[in-house]
C-alpha cells in the first residue's frame, strides 16, 4: 500500500506528519517511484555538552566547525530540552521516546536498567531490516544496564587509562577509527542504523595533545574551592573526580572543556568523513544531541550536572539533516529527547501512539505554517527535582520533592514550587507571575500519570568501580 505523503498521523495528541520529509517511505521500503534503498539513520550524541559552548549556536569560540558544518547541512533546533540532566535516564528517554518517569530505567543514573520489554530504537530498526550497531564510551551506558538490547554489535569496550584517575576511557579518536573500521565492512547497499555516544567533554577536562592549548582566557576567573574527599556534587567547590592539578579558576577549567569539545568534534569528523567517502552522507538521516549540559556556577555547581534541571544542565543541541529537508534552518520551538525516537522512526512509516507529553516526529516542526502543532510543556526529570519549559521559550520552574534520587516514582504531594526562571541564559529570575497556576498543573498532571515499573541494578566489581571514578557514587 503506498502511503499519501502530505498525510497527516493524530498520535497521542500530537499532530505526525508522517513520511512528508522522509522520502515518503511506505512501510516495505518502497517510494512512490518504486523500490529504493532505505536511509541509513544515524543518531550521534555527545556526553555533557551545552549547546551554548557550539559555535553553531552562538558560541564566539571556534569549538565545533565540523558540528557546525552538520548543521549547516539540516535543521538546528535552539531550544533542545534533555529528558534528564543524567546520562542513563536521558539516554533512556533518547532510546524509548518517553520520559524517566515512563520507562523501566526510571531516575537513577547508577542502580537503574532498560527492562527487556522496552521497545528501543535498535529494536525497531532490528525488526525493520536494519543492520545496527553502536559504539559507546560511558560505564553508565553498560550492555548490562539493557542499553544492548536491539543492537547485533554493540561495542563498549574501554582499554584507555585516564591520566589522572585509576580508570579505562576510550578516547574519541579510538572509537571513530572503531566506527570507521566498521563502516568499510559494510555493504553500501546495506541500511544500517548506528548509534555513536562520544565520552568528551564529560569530566575529568584534559584535552588530547593538539587541542590542550587551544583556548585561553586572559582573565582566569574567580577561584574555585579545592574538593573535599569524594565530594562529586560541584556545590561552591570542584567536584573530586574533576580536579586536575594546578587548575583552580573557573576560566580554566572552561578552557580545558572547550578543548575537549574541539577534540570531540574532530573525532565526529572523521566519522563524517567516512560516510561521504563511502557515499552515504548525503542521503542518510543523521541526528546529533547531547545527554545533558554541565554547570559552570549556575545556582552555586560547577563542573558537574544532575544536581538540577535548570538551563545550563538541561539545554542541549539538537541538529538533522536529511536531503529532503531544508538545509541551514534554525528552528525556535522547542523540542525533547522525548520527540528522537519518532523523529528517526518515521522512515520506518506511520507512528503508532508514544504516550505522555506527545512525542513529535520534528519534521512536522517544519510544516506547522500549513499544520499547526500544538503547544506542548516539555520536562526535564531528575527525580527529585522536575523542571517544565514552555513554548514561549522560558524555562517555567522548578518542582522539588522531599527525596533524592529515589528510585520509587513520587507523586504530586512530594514536590514544592521552587521557581520561575528566564530561558535566556543572561537575564535574571523572575518570580511565579499568572503562568504559576497553569505550569503547576501541568506538573501535577505530569506526576500524577501512573510511573513505569522501574528496573533495579547493582553495579559490581569493575563496573562500581568505573562509576565512582565518574563520580556517580552519591547515589
């Protein structure tokens, strides 16, 4: 059955303009001009990267050109808000479509895992034909935390020691010439769809040889407090497992990080590279995001995410690129992990219901002239603090409960307002104004919704080991 590629999918609420911009692929493969080869899709994310510290968002330091590049190629959405400001549930949240508190890997960033009746992106593709295969570089992101699952390779071996803890990394060259060494064994003919995460610019800072020195700030910034034993959380001091000897000041270490993003872009690169050597690049679907930002003083943290939901952790860069999209578009409605899994699913054909919060295939951004979508409050879930964005650009508050990063789902009685807060990251708090009432119950109504069954983890041996060394034993 061909499939009319100006229609339109309700979805849970959420208006799908399913396979408009996707090279209108019917569920068999087919276009309306015959049988075709299906895009590869590739989803490329990045560890504790602020969209504001990319040059294609505004940043006046050269970071990202080969990021920037990709975004020239697609659409770049301005206001990405992460599902979680951890990695495991965000990167959850990426897999499924749906937000910590709906699916079985839940808050926890360390005792939690994907239960294998979750249907992740790998699993669809899988289904649909797709050769898949990820590469990451991330102990939170373990095949035994169920993040494997749909994946015929899935490649999370680390052999790399850090230079200053007792711990293996696998640097961002060592997994594009994994990624890259994969890719010339494919067949061109061969649709695949691949997930590549990159660890840089999560913390400890120190930017590979040739991109050590590439940023310096003349004025070094205020003094940091040193760290106090196994203190991760970054409140008012330098996080134990992000101090690196004879660095102290904020600019410095911002220097240190922006040299990593510059070394994590050349890596991407080089990805980049392979797949317009082999022409697949032009016609391949490619989305690049972020897990969560990384706080750099904002509200008393530095160095560190998931101790809030605010901007400088939650804001992440968002870009897509396909041949039947415009290129060089920026987008300003905002958008969530949450809306990934549809985004890349469409190619497969018209989505069945996503649940809360109304998942958008983004295509559907780019036609909102002629069909509107409609307002939707986006969250970002960390458990023991909830924050709710608005379409109107602003990050609209806080919501606090009385446990920390507890694995059991809280309820509406558990939290209090905490704030109101501007989008713009220069401009100042304001006060709970007339939206209170409104953003309040769409909280409420978000708390309310039954929770998934979360899945519980033990980390052990070697894999306890590797978390702490990433400072996640708080939890």
């Amino acid at each position: 059955m061909m499939h009319d590629p100006a229609r339109i999918v309700s979805t849970g609420g959420a208006l799908m303009i399913s396979l408009l911009v996707f090279g209108c692929l019917a569920q068999d493969g087919e276009t309306v001009s015959g049988e075709a080869r299906r895009p590869d899709v590739i989803l490329l994310t990045i560890d504790t990267l602020r969209a504001d510290h990319l040059s294609c968002y505004g940043y006046t330091r050269p970071t990202s050109p080969r990021i920037d590049e990709l975004a020239a190629d697609g659409i770049r959405f301005e206001q990405a808000v992460s599902a979680s400001a951890y990695t495991g549930p965000s990167v959850a949240s990426i897999l499924t479509g749906r937000y910590p508190r709906f699916h079985s890997f839940g808050y926890s960033n360390v005792r939690a895992r994907l239960r294998g009746d979750e249907v992740t992106l790998a699993d669809r593709f899988l289904d649909a034909g797709y050769t898949t295969a990820a590469f990451v570089c991330n102990p939170v992101l373990s095949s035994r935390a169920g993040f494997s699952q749909g994946f015929e390779l899935y490649d999370a071996e680390m052999n790399e020691m850090e230079a200053v803890r007792d711990a293996e990394e696998r640097t961002g060259p060592v997994v594009a010439d994994a990624v890259t060494s994969w890719l010339d064994d494919r067949k061109t003919n061969e649709p695949i769809f691949l997930w590549v995460h990159f660890q840089d610019p999560h913390g400890p800072y120190l930017p590979p040889e040739g991109f050590r020195n590439q940023f310096h700030s003349d004025d070094p910034g205020v003094r940091i407090a040193d760290p106090i034993d196994d203190d991760h959380s970054g409140k008012g001091r330098v996080p134990a497992y992000q101090a690196v000897r004879s660095t102290h000041h904020l600019e410095e270490y911002v220097d240190r990080y922006d040299g990593e993003i510059l070394a994590a872009d050349a890596s991407l690169g080089a990805i980049l590279d392979k797949l317009r050597s082999q022409g697949r690049y032009d016609p391949s679907l490619i989305l690049l995001t972020a897990d969560h930002g990384e706080a750099f003083g904002e509200n008393g943290y530095f160095f560190a995410h998931g101790q809030d939901v605010t901007r400088d952790q939650s804001h992440v860069p968002l870009l897509l690129k396909h041949p039947d999209l415009p290129s060089a578009r920026s987008v300003k409605t905002p958008v969530s992990h949450i809306d990934i899994f549809p985004t890349l699913t469409a190619v497969l054909g018209p989505q069945e219901g996503m649940g809360f919060g109304s998942p958008l295939d983004l295509g559907s951004l780019l036609s909102a002239s002629n069909h509107p979508v409609s307002k939707r409050l986006l969250f970002c879930d960390i458990g023991n603090r909830l924050g709710v964005f608005g379409d109107d650009g602003f990050v609209v508050g806080q919501l606090k409960t009385r446990k920390a990063t507890d694995i059991v789902s809280l309820g509406p009685e558990d939290f209090h307002r905490v704030g109101l807060f501007k989008m713009k990251a220069n401009e100042s708090p304001i006060g709970w104004d007339s939206h209170s009432a409104a953003l309040e119950a769409e909280a409420l109504r978000y708390l309310t919704e039954p929770s998934a069954d979360f899945a519980s983890l033990t980390p052990r041996g070697h894999h306890l080991r590797m978390l702490r060394a990433l400072g996640y034993t708080e939890e």
